[in-house]
C-alpha cells in the first residue's frame, strides 16, 4: 500500500495540470452571483428586477459543483488514508459552518420579536441549531420571530449545497476505488448516466403532474453527482495532459442557454462542465485573486444573514442602492475576518488543501 501511494504521488506530480489556473477566480465569481441574486430575489426591490433576469444563480451552484468534483477528487487522490481526506475535508468546511449557524441563531435574537428569555429557551432556537448543525436545514430554516413579514423567512437560503456537497465527499471513496478498478471514464460515464436519469426523470414528473416533491427530489444528490462527476473527469482528463479546447466553451454556453424543459435538465451537466473546464484549466490565467487566501466560502455563507438583516431593518426599501454598496461591503468584511480567524487557523498545519467549492 505504501509503495502504490508513493507511485500515485509521483503520477500526480508528474501529471498534474498546471498551478496556473482560474479555480480561485472562478469561486469568487461564481459567489458573486449567488449574492447579487440573492440579494435582489430577497429584497424584492423592483429596480433590481434586471439582476434576476440576467444573473443565474442556479448555473453559479451547478459550476461551484463542478469546481468541487475537480478539487475534492484530487484531494482524495493526494490524501494518504481515508481519515486524512476526511481530516481535510472537514477541517475546511466545519468551523465557518459552525460559526454561521450558531453565531446567526445568538445574534439574531437582537432582531426577534421575542424577549430574550422566551427566544433561546424556544424549541424552535434549539430546532434551528440542531437541524443546520446536522446538514437538514430544510426542516428548520427559519428563528423564532425573526424576519417575519419578508420576502422569505429562512436565515440561509444557501445552506441547502453544503448538504449536497459533503454527501458527495462520502462517495468520493467509493467513486475513486472504481475508478482506480475500472477506469474514469467508464465510472464517471455511468455516475453521469444515473444521475442524470435520476435528475430528468424528477423533473419530468413534476413537470407532468405539477407536484413541487418531484421537482425538490430531482435537486437532491443523485439529482446532482452528474455536475461532481463532470469536475472528477475533468481531473483525472487534465492530468492525463488534456487541456479544454475553446470551442468546449462555446460549445457549453450554447447548449446552456438554448434548450430548456427536460432538454436543459439533460443537457446542462455537459454543457456546464465544458465551459467551466475551459475557463479554469485552459483560459489565460487572470491574476492571482487566491494570493491572500480564499474568500468565497465566508461569501457564499455569510451573504444571505446579512442581506436579510439589512432588509428586516427597512433600508433597502429607503435606500437600495446604498443598503446593497453596504451590505456587499459587510458581507466582504465578514468574509475577510471568517477567513483569517475561523477557516485558516485551521488549516495552517496542513499543506495544499485543496480549498472547495461551497465548503
């Protein structure tokens, strides 16, 4: 075992795509979006129409899930045991996690219409902490008396990936011993096979029978390994040496934007998958936005608690333009500040971790 460890690690230095890649520009880019159209779907303010119409936050959390089935595979495949990987993995995802829920369920309490002593000894406090705490935030996404009367009540409309995302790093194991059994593209082509079968049969029965459990099933992980197992073949394509041609990008944009129905339910993972390819791996390098650390993931899990906070106290109703300057603004603070003392401290004694897509 030792000594296939040793030649793995040879091959993947030897064969490894190189460090000049788009991955921490692409994260960045890709939370970006999920703030602007969260904050714009949230607030409900009507001059901000134009940023649910032209920024999909739906791609963005497809493309984070491709970014992820590259990064999380190969951290597998540099990891030394399976305890090491899942060391890794949860040394970066869980404090910021934590942090977000606990730190949100306290601090909030200064917005509920509850009296202090009332809110932390409700049941739904103690349903919101331990429900998000255990990855299931769908059965308690909201506090008691906090963000009544708004758009939506829910403290974190983004929590539901990370659900997805650790789900996937429980397969990861699995996926790569076959692959390493049967090869990548006979292992990926039938994870991508049943995913998607998975994800287009939800969805055409509900849009069939207009039931709304059809379309959530359709969203839930086998629903989605399609977008992972695109990013894991990516991987293990790049570090054979290939590098995405331009007119995968063009390619992938086309078939994005043009289908819809069930086609674009069958057709997205691919398309998503050769246009993120190509940005990452293959367009010029466009700075080196990672050189100070990683922010998205304090982006992507900070933005919706404080674009809420900012709309329960009224401001974007008086002021949107500014209330959003402001609340970017926080949010980035808040982002910085997760990173130096709540993610990295972390992961100072562990050499190149990779760093996720939404965790």
């Amino acid at each position: 075992m030792k000594k296939y460890y040793l030649n793995k690690m040879n091959s993947l230095k030897k064969d490894a795509p190189l460090h000049q890649n788009n991955f921490d520009l692409l994260r960045l880019i890709f939370a970006s979006m999920v703030v602007f159209f969260h904050i714009a779907i949230l607030s409900q303010v009507p001059g901000f129409a134009w940023m649910t119409q032209h920024i999909s936050s739906l791609f963005a959390v497809q493309a984070f899930f491709i970014v992820s089935g590259y990064l999380v595979t190969m951290s597998y495949e540099k990891s030394r045991s399976l305890g090491d990987y899942w060391k890794k993995r949860m040394l970066r995802i869980a404090p910021a996690y934590v942090f977000v829920v606990v730190g949100a369920a306290v601090l909030l309490s200064l917005l509920s219409t509850l009296p202090f002593a009332e809110y932390f000894s409700s049941k739904d406090f103690w349903r919101y902490i331990a429900f998000n705490l255990a990855l299931a935030n769908f059965n308690a996404p909201s506090l008691p008396g906090v963000f009544l009367g708004q758009y939506e009540s829910a403290v974190n409309v983004s929590l539901w990936t990370i659900k997805i995302e650790v789900l996937f790093y429980a397969c990861v194991p699995v996926i790569v011993w076959a692959v390493r059994k049967w090869g990548y593209n006979k292992i990926l082509g039938l994870v991508f096979f049943l995913s998607l079968a998975w994800k287009v049969g939800f969805f055409v029965q509900g849009t069939a029978t207009g039931t709304e459990f059809y379309f959530k099933m359709a969203k839930q992980l086998p629903g989605q390994l399609c977008f992972f197992a695109g990013g894991a073949w990516c991987f293990y394509k790049t570090r054979e040496g290939f590098r995405p041609p331009a007119w995968m990008a063009v390619a992938g944009i086309l078939l994005y934007y043009i289908p819809d129905g069930w086609l674009f339910e069958m057709l997205s993972p691919i398309a998503v998958t050769m246009l993120v390819s190509w940005a990452a791996i293959s367009m010029p390098r466009l700075g080196n936005v990672g050189k100070h650390g990683d922010f998205s993931f304090g982006i992507y899990l900070f933005h919706a608690p404080i674009a809420q906070v900012f709309i329960s106290l009224g401001l974007f109703s008086v002021y949107p333009v500014r209330a959003m300057i402001a609340a970017i603004l926080c949010i980035v603070l808040l982002a910085l500040f997760s990173w130096n003392y709540i993610e990295q401290p972390f992961l100072r004694h562990r050499k190149q971790i990779p760093k996720p897509a939404l965790a």
